[in-house]
C-alpha cells in the first residue's frame, strides 16, 4: 500500500525498517516509543491508508491536556486521507493533535469547517537532493508537463553535473534527457546545480531561481516552459527518516 501511495521523493521502506519502525525488531540500545495504528479500507475491503499515532495521557486542573502525535499518516485516495484525519479529530479527551512529517501540500485546513484551526509552526518538505548525473535523473522520472523540448546548461563548481542538456518529454509523460557534447555558449537558459537540484523531482521555483541569479534566461519563456515540464501537480515528500 505504501508504494501505491508514494509520491515524488518518496523513498522505498524496506523491511528492516518496517521491523525496527514498528518495534518488531529494534536494534540494541535502540529506544522504541509504542505507537497505535488504524487502517482505512474502501468499499470493496482494499486497503487504502494507514496511520500510525503516539498518545501521551496528562491531565491538569482535572482537564485532559492529552495530545496525539501522528507518526505515519499514507493514503492513497482522498477519501482514505479525509477518512483517517476524522478518525484522529474525533478521539474523545483529547487537547489536540501534532503531526511533525507532513507534506508542504498537506490539505487538512480544507478538511476542517475552520481551516484556521490547523496552524502551521514550521515547514520543510525533507528534500535534500544533489545531483550528480542530471541526465540520468531527469530520464528516469515521469513527466505531468506538456510535452516538448529544452535545452539548458548546468553549471557545477565541482564539475560533476556541469555540462549542456536537452530534455525531450512526449506525450505520454515519459522523458529523455542526454548530455550535449559541447555547452553552446549562449543556451536557453543557464541553472546552477543548486537550482535544477531542487526542482527537478516537481517541486521548487526556476522563477525565484532566476530572480536569484540561480537561473539565467537568454530566450524569452525558456523558464516558463522548463517550470511547467518539470512541475508535479503533488509537492515532492520525503515521509520517511533517512
């Protein structure tokens, strides 16, 4: 179910995590923190989400000040989504519910009569991606974005990604990238690593890039339409510790 529900940036899970995750068989010395489940199945009795959650009991002035902390929180349709958050909101004597490992695009505001009651203390999407081989990477991905074909230089002070590139996305969503040969000295567009490192999984900003310096245009729209092919229409996520 887990991989049915990955999205961009997603990492596999194997089962050595899944054993020390869930205290089946934690390493020496290693602290596991108990935790609760519930599953969502559909209709038809598919699996369709889970959810893991920790509870810690405290009462004060004879009011529970008990708080839910989500640790896992994967569905693969909206209804499992929608379905496990009212599973959690609705948990009698309980203060209120904290859920640390969440996607930039987490929808839970929609969810609520009061979207206002749901406040964001921090965000980061846990991507940290540093590409080596842009050709490779942006060949291996699937493409939401119109098809069509750009060209762009990578500039790369450790010389691993540098280099000139065209990307080709057809139709269907797949993609080809190869290296050129040669860097023409006046490509499309210019991106430092850094730049197409955090874009090229869906997510980031080429149009703060450039504002930035990060991203260099010599023909007009070239970042526009670089933007539009690389964009996914769900945020990148990494759910898992690595």
């Amino acid at each position: 179910m887990y991989e049915r529900a990955r999205r961009p940036g997603a990492i596999d899970r194997s089962d050595d995590w899944w054993d020390r995750t869930l205290g089946i068989a934690p390493r020496p010395g290693e602290q596991h923190t108990p935790t609760l489940a519930a599953v969502h199945r559909d209709d038809q009795g598919e699996l369709q989400g889970f959810l893991r959650y920790s509870a810690k009991p405290h009462w004060e002035l004879r009011l529970t000040q008990t708080w839910l902390t989500v640790r896992d929180l994967i569905a693969v349709t909206p209804d499992a989504h929608a379905a496990l958050w009212g599973y959690l909101l609705e948990q009698d004597l309980v203060a209120g519910v904290r859920a640390e490992d969440l996607a930039v695009d987490e929808p839970l505001p929609w969810l609520l009569t009061d979207g206002r009651r749901a406040r964001l203390t921090s965000q980061a999407d846990f991507q940290w991606s540093r590409l080596l081989d842009p050709a490779a990477a942006l060949s291996a991905r699937r493409y939401e974005g119109p098809a069509g074909v750009v060209r762009f230089a990578v500039v790369d002070r450790l010389g691993w990604a540098a280099g000139g590139y065209t990307l080709e996305i057809d139709d269907g969503g797949a993609g080809s990238c190869t290296r050129d040969a040669t860097v023409p000295t006046d490509p499309p567009i210019t991106l430092d690593v850094a730049a197409l490192s955090g874009c090229w999984l869906g997510g980031g900003d080429l149009h703060a890039a450039a504002m930035t310096g990060q991203a260099i245009e010599r023909e007009p729209g070239a970042v526009t339409r670089l933007s539009a092919m690389l964009r996914t229409t769900r945020a990148p996520w990494t759910s898992t510790w690595f």
